[in-house]
C-alpha cells in the first residue's frame, strides 16, 4: 500500500520563464514516482521538463508581470478540471509570494502550509530578510539600502570594495535589460548608475558586505517545516561547484550535515513559525568560520533531490504527506551524497563517483528530459553568443563610424574583442556587471 495519498495530485506552479528549471523537473519526478499525478502550471514550451513522463498535464502559466488576481484566475481555472483539492507547491520566489498572498482565496481548491500572514513575501524580500536576521540573532552580511544616488556611492565607499549589489525584490525584474538580480560592484560609479536604475528593476537596491568566497564557503540547508513546526526532511549541503562561478546556483553539490546550520535553519523557523519547504543558502565569514545567511527561499531549491534519505523521502514528498494527514515515514540520511546538473557541469557528470549521485536530468526511468535537455541548452547557448557578438560587433561598428567621422579612419578589429565563454567572472569569482546574462535567475537555485 503506498505511503501516498494518490487521490491527491500535485500542483507546481512556476511563472519564472527559466527553461531550465531543474527543480521543477525533481518535484515532477519525485511525486510522480510515487503515483501522485502532477500538474505543471509553466512556461514548458522550450524546456525538457514537457518531455516527463510522470507529468499529468501541462497548463498554460499567468503571463509575466501577472497581478495576483491573473494568477489566482489560471489556478482557479487549473484546478476546475482536477477531481479533488491539489498540494499546490510554488517552485520560483514570484510564484511562493503570490502563493502567499492568495491563500485564504486559493484555500478552498488546494492545500497549502498555514503561514502567518504575508510571511513569504517578507522572507524573500532582501531588504526584509536583513531586518528579519538581525531581530532573531541570525548572521547576515552588513546591509545599507541607499535612498539616493549619491548615498549608493558614499555607502560603497564605507562598506569597502567591492561589495555586492542586489534588488531587493528580484522576482520583479524585467525579462529584458540585462538587470541581474546580484552582481558585485568595484567602483562607487557603479553602484550610483545601478541605483539610477531602481525604478526600471522594480524594487530598492542593497548594497552588502562582500563576504569573499572559500573552499567549502557555500553551503544550503533544504528543509519541511511541518504542520507542528518541526523541520522533517531535508538537511545541509556544500556547493562544490556553482554557475556562475563563486556565485551562481549549485551546479555539483554534496549532502554534508553540519549542526551549526541545521541550528540557525530552526531558530529562524521557530521565531517566525514559518511551515512549509525552505531554501536557505549560507556563506561562511573567512575571519571567524560563522555562516552568514544570504538569502531565505520560501519554496523547494533547485537541488532539493540531494536530500533524500534511505526511505526515499525529501522535501516535496514531506510536503504532500503532511499536507493529506499521512506519516512521514523514517528515513536515515545519506551524508555523501552527490546531485549534478549536467548542462553546468558537465566534467563533473563524466566523472566517475560513488552510486549515490543524482543528475539534474538523466534518469535511467525518465529518459525523455535527459536528451532534450542538450539539444534545447546546445541551441540555447549558441543564441547567447550570437547574440553578444552582435552587440560586441554593433559598438565596434557605432566607434569606427564615430572615428571615421572625427579623423577620416577606422579602427582595425583584433580577435582580442571577440567575446570568450572564459569571460563570465571577475578576478574574485563573482559575476561582475559584464557578464553575459542568461536565463539562470536567483529564484532557480
């Protein structure tokens, strides 16, 4: 008899237009593996996820930018043509917000955590979630919010460069423009120009300590705050290998219990009664080994497969037995293992290594995703590079006009201009304004 209430599907919603949401692919497969059928309410139409086979039917998402009465409309609709109340599971930050802010009108067609109030949105919020660790003794790089241009260069100057640059709500960026939701700045120019562009971004700017990376200096802690508030599945994890490099989403990560983690992951639980699945990446100080919180996900990361015990339990699975009054069954953890996403690391992939690995994709019952996958990232990454040659290619043109025009001469081009895949970091391992953005957004970590 299966631990799984089946009558009950699963919902996940995601209104992030990132093709290459890993995360939503785990949660399919976890669930449907369980006999759950799982509906997805995104933006597949480019993505390896349609090609499941444990997806029950694709939906059509609320458009980009959509109010929360456009999302509650297309769940409304979604959930008429299911039987029986869903689990619905947000995957992305705009979809946990809106989630959040919808509950008591969604309440009557799914099953969601009991939170108190708007508690996802305040989490997500970068600016908030500074407030919210300094109330609770959590650890936090030092945050300033500049309230002009002039304060973004004077706060730079005191925070001491470089530091890191973020929206406070990156959920609201737009999908063109080249605003990625963090970036470090090296000059005080810098962090005055991207304060200019705070009404285009959507939200306020914050500017942060830079905590430099480290070996072992990245570390996550996936969880399920249950109806009682005890944190069940899950645990804490290592991210060996990133995309960006240095700051990017876990690209190879290992499952590495650390106690101080798990402690910090419950105290802020606990003083909230936050319920639900969490995402919490840390970075630890390099002076006193204290790991400071970077950001709280209220929704499953990208990589929360990593977690899953010897009962064949994570966070997702957690969720829907709760949710439907089931037990959750007990599981030993797996310390060591291994979870690879192939399309960022792909060395890694080819690697030898112990059994218990997961890949992001390739799955020996699931095949389908596994080779869309690279044929759809081999188109996507070829776009990208012509797309920024043809802008490298469009200034040199607008300056060798401009020369030809003051000097009567033009510039011969060096192959030195044309852009390299190397070029994607700065000299500490972070993004820098420069890089090359793609569909990778913070909500898919």
């Amino acid at each position: 008899m299966s631990l799984f209430d089946t009558r009950v599907p699963a919902v996940l919603l995601r209104i992030d237009r990132n093709p290459f949401h890993h995360g939503t692919l785990g949660a399919v497969r976890s669930l449907g593996r369980a006999g759950v059928d799982v509906h997805v309410v995104a933006d597949c139409a480019g993505s390896p996820v349609r090609t499941s086979r444990f997806v029950r039917q694709l939906h059509p998402p609320p458009p980009p930018g959509a109010s929360p009465g456009d999302i509650a409309a297309v769940l409304r609709r979604v959930a008429a043509r299911i039987p029986h109340p869903a689990v619905l599971i947000p995957m992305d930050d705009a979809s946990a917000v809106a989630v959040g802010t919808l509950g008591a009108e969604l309440a009557p067609s799914y099953l969601l955590p009991q939170q108190p109030g708007p508690l996802a949105e305040r989490l997500a919020d970068k600016a908030e979630l500074a407030e919210v660790c300094a109330a609770v003794g959590v650890p936090h790089p030092v945050t300033l919010v500049p309230e002009s241009a002039g304060e973004a260069d004077a706060m730079a100057w005191r925070l001491g460069l470089p530091v890191v640059a973020k929206w406070s709500r990156p959920w609201l960026l737009p999908t063109e423009g080249g605003l990625r939701s963090t970036v470090v700045v090296r000059s005080p120019r810098e962090a005055r120009e991207l304060y200019l562009r705070s009404e285009e971004a959507g939200s306020r700017l914050l500017l942060q300590e830079f905590l430099p990376p480290q070996p072992d200096g990245d570390w996550f802690f996936h969880g399920y705050a249950d109806r009682g508030g005890a944190l069940r599945a899950g645990g804490s994890g290592v991210k060996e290998q990133s995309w960006p490099r240095g700051a990017g989403l876990t690209a190879v990560g290992h499952w590495r219990p650390d106690p101080r983690v798990r402690v910090l992951a419950e105290r802020l639980t606990g003083a909230l009664g936050y319920r639900g699945i969490l995402d919490l990446d840390f970075r630890r100080h390099g002076t006193n080994g204290d790991f400071h919180l970077l950001d709280f996900n209220p929704r499953p990361g990208a990589q929360f497969r990593l977690f899953t015990d010897s009962a064949g339990l994570d966070v997702v699975r957690a969720l829907h037995l709760d949710l439907t009054h089931r037990p959750l069954p007990d599981g030993v953890a797996l310390p060591g293992r291994a979870f690879v996403v192939e399309n960022y690391a792909p060395l890694a992939a080819l690697r030898p290594a112990p059994a218990r690995r997961e890949f992001a994709w390739h799955a020996a019952d699931d095949r389908g995703p596994g080779w869309a996958m690279w044929a759809l990232w081999a188109r996507h990454v070829s776009r990208r590079l012509l797309e920024r040659v043809r802008r490298l290619c469009t200034r040199r043109g607008q300056r060798a006009a401009a020369q030809v025009i003051r000097q009567g001469t033009a510039p011969v081009a060096s192959l030195t201009d044309l852009p390299r895949l190397t070029d994607r970091t700065g000299p500490d391992g972070l993004p820098g304004l420069s890089d090359l953005p793609g569909d990778e957004r913070a909500s898919s970590r």
